[in-house]
C-alpha cells in the first residue's frame, strides 16, 4: 500500500506538524511517499514491520527543543527511511535517531546544522546522534548516501556528540556505505564491543575525532581518511584527537575477531598535537589485517601504524602497504611486542624519516617512493540545500569522474602491482575496482533474504 502524505493531510510548507496524519498512515508493509516539500514532525515512533518512508527532496524540520530526545524510533524489522533532509539549522539540541530491528535501511540522507549538545552533557561520555544496531544473526541493517558533514560544531569549539554508536547487543550485520563524516567531537565511530559483524566502505572521514573505534568482525574498504586541520573538542574532556581506524579489541566486554583494513587512504598532513595514528591498535583484537593501502604521516604523536601486541593478538598482516613517513622520531611502524605469527609483510615506505630499522617488519618493507593518498573523498560531495542525495540525479564524485575522463584510479591512472609483480585485483582493469558485481549481487542476496524473512514473519507470528 503506497500512500502520498500530502493527499492525508500532511502540511508540504512546514507551517504544521504532521504528525498526527503520519501516526494514521503508517502501518505494517505500507510506503508512505513524501513530495518534495518542508514537513515539520516531533517524532517518528514506530514498531510496524515493513513499513518504509520515502521522499525525493524532502525536507524534515523538528520542533525545537532543548533536551536530547529521539527524532526517529525505529523497531520494526525491515523499516526503510530514505530520501530526507534533515534541517537541524534552528534547532537548539539537534534530536536522536535509533534504528533497532533486523533488514532495515536508512539511505540518502544529508544533515544541515552542527549537532552539538547546547552546551549540556557536557559530564558523560558523549552523547549519540545515532544509535544503529541490528538484532538478529544473519540480519543485516545499512546505512547509506549519508552526509553528517557539519558535524556537531566548528573547529576548537567543545561539543559531547558523536556520530554513531554501536551497542554491544548489536548481534547482525551492520553496513555503512557511502557516508560522509566531518568535525565530530566525540568518537565519530564507536563500535569495537559488539558481538555482530561491522562492514565500512565508500566512506569519507575528515578533521573529526578518533575516527572509527571497531573491534570483533570488522571489515573496512575503500575508505578514504584526512586530517588536514583542527577538530572540535570533546565536552567532557577538552580534548581532542584523530586517528584513522583505532582498533579496540580486548577490553572486558570485547568479543574476539579479525579486523580488516583494504584499500584505504589515510593522508594526516596536519602538523598538530591533534594529529594521532592512522591506524592504531592499543589493544588488539585476535587478527588485524592492513593491505593494499596507502599512507601520508606528517604528524609526531604515533607512528604511522602503530600496533601493541598484547596477548591476544594472534596474527599481524601487513600487505602491500605505502607508508610516507614525515614524523620527526617515529618509525614508520611501531611494533610494541610480538603477535603469535605473521602474515605477509610487504610495501615501501618513504619520507623524510623514513628509517630502516630491524626486525621482522623492515626486513619486509623497502626503502623507496611509496605511492601516495588519495585525499578525494570516494563519493559525491554533499547535496545542495534543499536537496536530497537522491534528488540530483547521477552526480558522481570527483575520484568517479576522474575514472570516467581516463580510466584513472585511485593511484592517479598507474596500475597498483603486489610485490610479486602481479596485478593488484582491487585496481584491475579500466573500473579501478574489482568487485562491483560481487557487491551488486550480494545487495540482492540481502534484500532477498530480508524479504524472505519478512514473508516467514507474517505467516507464522
């Protein structure tokens, strides 16, 4: 049943809430369409199954309020919300979004205003914009074309609020694609103690603190990090600090896993105090893998990878990684300790303090030109104002472009090779990427699933 929120009543202008009309017409397996327009809400609350709210160019306008409360409440399985801004501008504690159920989607969705705390909260641990998690095993949530890129407020100002937080009953899988991240104050990504798995890719990561805090099963691809500037600062501790991808894997409510780290970018050319690891692994989970990677470190805090060992760590790889190292005393890895065993360990590192140094390590990385970052974000920039991610038609991001001008990839047109000499299969061919067909196939896989899923719910209870 697909219903346009217009023809129930629903004010386009923004002028009144919709609220009412929306509670009437949203209902187990219904679409509720919203044209484009401005609709002012207090809050979407909803268990139904199935239930997905669509628009093209839609743009939702909270009432105002001053305590964090919830803007979407989602618990029913297979719920989909796509295709709204979500204007926070006049807001002056912007609101929460939790999502928890089994194959649901939150797609092409861009955030205006900085959604900081209002100076409130300032004494706990931050304080979630979105709490995103996916109940059941074999179950899959995704979030996608999502821009949160004003962050929750400008550099240097103290601000409680990250990103997403991932609570530890997440126990499905949990995809963030295409997701544009910016001057966060807290954890932009905390989810290393959960018992399901995480998947990030497409993903661009600018100036925002900490980075992406994972642990368990968590693979993360094609992702682009920079830090070329200052941050906001926690609330609750003033601080403020950026890392590429922290892995956290042995604290006492951690659960055990491999984490991956394929085909990324990390380019920290920011000379500052701020300026922390591109990838750091203070305690491990049981495997980490870095591969395929390319790596610019200009700061002195760390170095560019930086892994403690620890007991748990059971295997370490390090594949076909480019590391140029500009720090002042920092060698290029730091290794504290030794992991049970080692994976391969191959690439080049360069810079101006690029020390060769014994061990197992440097014995395996030459000494040489490594090839550098690609500071461009892997998806479109943000819609304009008033627009959706999916209102613009086909734009593509400027890497996309690039690739279409002339074939040129993400090492500026040359063919990424393996240390062997063979062709890198992630860079193969005129595409740049060699896997877009598995992904498509195994999104239809998954929305299968999740349909079939849904069909076992409605007929058994």
């Amino acid at each position: 049943m697909t219903i346009d929120i217009t023809e129930k009543g629903a004010d386009p202008n923004g002028n009144e809430p919709i609220d009412d009309v929306l509670e009437d017409a949203m209902s187990d397996g219904a679409t509720v369409e919203f044209p484009p327009g401005t609709y002012r809400v207090e809050r979407i609350e909803t268990d139904h199954d199935d239930l997905e709210l669509v628009g093209t160019n839609a743009t939702l306008v909270p009432t105002n309020r001053q305590e964090c409360t919830n803007l979407i409440d989602a618990t029913g399985d297979g719920f989909v919300f796509d295709g709204f801004e979500l204007d926070f501008r006049e807001v002056a504690y912007p609101p929460r979004i939790d999502v928890q159920a089994d194959d649901w989607r939150f797609s092409n969705v861009v955030v205006r205003g900085h959604c900081g705390t209002n100076g409130k909260d300032m004494d706990v641990h931050g304080v979630s914009f979105m709490r995103p998690l996916v109940e059941s095993e074999g179950a899959t949530g995704t979030i996608r074309d999502v821009y949160l890129h004003e962050g929750s407020g400008p550099p240097g100002e103290r601000s409680n609020r990250r990103a997403f937080l991932v609570k530890n009953d997440h126990c499905g899988h949990l995809v963030l694609d295409r997701v544009w991240l910016e001057q966060w104050g807290e954890n932009t990504f905390y989810g290393n103690n959960v018992q399901g798995k995480t998947t990030i890719k497409n993903s661009f990561f600018r100036n925002t603190n900490v980075g992406l805090r994972v642990g368990g099963d968590t693979d993360i691809e094609n992702c682009t990090f920079v830090k070329d500037g200052k941050l906001p600062k926690q609330g609750w501790s003033g601080s403020m600090l950026m890392r590429g991808v922290h892995v956290e894997g042995d604290d006492e409510d951690a659960y055990p896993g491999r984490v991956t780290v394929d085909n990324c970018d990390f380019s920290f050319t920011h000379r500052h105090e701020s300026t922390d690891a591109p990838v750091v692994a203070h305690a491990p989970t049981q495997e980490i893998c870095v591969s395929n990677c390319r790596i610019r470190y200009d700061g002195n805090r760390s170095s560019p990878v930086e892994i403690h060992c620890k007991e748990r760590l059971e295997k370490l790889t390090l594949k076909n990684v480019d590391i140029e190292n500009n720090s002042e005393d920092r060698p290029a890895v730091g290794l504290y300790g030794k992991p049970k065993r080692f994976g391969t360990v191959s690439g080049v590192v360069g810079g101006e303090n690029a020390k060769k140094r014994d061990g197992r390590v440097y014995e395996n990385l030459e000494l040489g030109t490594p090839n550098p970052p690609n500071s461009e974000p892997p998806l479109p920039k943000p819609p304009e104002v008033g627009a959706t991610p999916n209102g613009r038609g086909g734009e593509r991001s400027e890497r996309e472009s690039a690739k279409k001008r002339g074939g040129e990839g993400r090492n500026g047109g040359r063919r990424r090779t393996t240390p062997h000499g063979e062709e890198d299969r992630r860079t193969k061919g005129d595409s740049g990427d060699g896997l877009p067909l598995v992904d498509d196939a195994l999104a239809v896989v998954g929305a299968a699933a999740g349909r079939i899923r849904s069909a076992i719910r409605s007929a058994f209870g």
